[in-house]
C-alpha cells in the first residue's frame, strides 16, 4: 500500500490552503493573524496586488524599496500558521517573520511597545507533531538581530518602547486563568502570544529562517487591556512593528545581494 506523501504532493505546486503558487510571492513574507492586517502591509508596498483570498489567509505582493515582498495572514493560532509556513515554503518563501498582537506580562511594558522574541515557550500541541517536546522554539538569530538592531535604531521615530526576550505561546486565549498569567510571568516570560513557537519549529524544519516581532495589545499582570473600544495604541504598534520588518527586510537583503 503507498501511503500519501504531502511533501511530494504538495513542493512545488499551486498550494490548496493559500491558493498560491509559485512566483505568487517573494523570498520575504510578512505573517499577520487578522486578514484585515494584511491590507495594512500592502499599503507600504509599491506595485502591490492581492496574489490569494482563500479562508484566513489573505496575500499581497510587492516591492519596497525594489525588494519583493510579501504578507499572508495566518489566522488565529499554531495549526493555521503551520499550514501556512509550509505552504509558502512550498513556493519559495525563505525568510517569514511573524507580525501582530501579543499581551505583555511584565509590568514595565505599555500598548503599542514593540517585543522581538528570542525564543518562545512551548503551550501549545502544533509543534509536537513535528519535534519532541523538549526540542526549543527559538528564531533565526542573524534575522532576530537585524529585527533588534533596526527597531532600536528607528526607536526615537516611533515614539514606542522596544523590548526583547523569551514569549510564551498558548494554545487557548480563554484558558489563561489568573493563576496561568502569574506563573508566565514569574518564569520570566516577556509576553504571550499564540503562533511563534509553531511557526519557529516548522522554519527550523525545513531549513528558513523565521522571526517576530508584536506590538502589544494590553497588560496582562497590571490588568490593562481593552476589549470593549478601539485600540489606538495597538493600532499605532501594528504600524510602527511594519515599518521595523520592512526596512530590516530591505537591510538583509541589501547584504545579500
């Protein structure tokens, strides 16, 4: 009996999550969760079109500064996203960093602050498909570092705080329990979240190079969150961690080339 092989039936190919295929999008992909976000990215980017609309994962493709670039959203937690990152690595995405929302857990962090993980704890099933539970979920260092350096640099425009450390990805956003939220925090973990640590073990699996970057939403140990109005200070982080991704995509491809 032969049983399926998704790898070699799906390299390659026009992909059946993201309705794309090859030469759809560049070697950089930007990965929001909400669809909506992914409007925001094009907006920076020249030339751009919607390459793909298919479930939650919304495609644009451009150029800043003459470098193709892409965004798919992802949708809301670590199964999507996986689906996604290999999809697109499927088609020739080589670096995918994700951008988006993520509460804060130390005191010191505000709305709208930008925190660049540097490794990301495991609360979550996805990855365990892929490696043993003991295996790390950390992002590519050289990338991590130009994230880091360019937020730092573009600091005093932005007018936000930039932070970076060890996140903590969850599986459930209603499961977080009082409890929950003070060991997260008593660990050390900057913040939490509910993609990177799929995202990083499927990048790690097949040889990419992935990141993130997020903009905080609220406060979860000094109750500081807003469910019920807009989020202006959220909103204004997810424009400022854009313009960070995209002139550290300009920045590495720059010494690439």
């Amino acid at each position: 009996m032969d049983m399926l092989n998704k790898d070699e039936m799906t390299l390659g190919k026009r992909q059946y999550h993201i309705h794309l295929q090859p030469g759809d999008i560049g070697e950089y992909v930007l990965l929001p969760g909400d669809p909506a976000r992914s409007d925001r990215v094009a907006a920076y980017l020249d030339d751009v079109y919607l390459a793909g609309n298919n479930r939650e994962h919304r495609t644009f493709t451009g150029y800043y500064k003459g470098v193709k670039v892409s965004v798919t959203s992802t949708g809301m937690g670590c199964p999507s996203t996986a689906i996604a990152a290999e999809e697109l690595i499927n088609i020739g995405a080589k670096y995918l960093v994700r951008i988006g929302s993520t509460a804060a857990l130390q005191p010191e962090l505000q709305i709208g602050d930008l925190v660049i993980s540097t490794g990301s704890m495991k609360n979550e099933g996805t990855s365990r498909f892929y490696v043993p539970d003991c295996f790390p979920a950390v992002p590519d260092f050289d990338f991590t570092r130009v994230l880091i350096d360019t937020a730092r640099e573009m600091q005093p425009s932005l007018g936000c705080g930039v932070y970076y450390g060890i996140n903590a990805s969850d599986d459930a956003f209603y499961g977080e329990t009082p409890e929950w939220i003070q060991k997260l925090h008593d660990l050390g973990c900057l913040n939490v979240e509910m993609e990177s640590s799929a995202l990083y073990t499927v990048c790690h699996r097949r040889g990419v190079k992935g990141a993130m970057i997020s903009a905080v939403s609220g406060n979860l140990v000094r109750s500081d969150v807003i469910y019920e109005k807009e989020n202006t200070g959220l909103a204004q982080g997810w424009e400022d961690e854009i313009k960070v991704v995209l002139e550290a995509i300009y920045r590495i491809d720059q010494s690439r080339h």
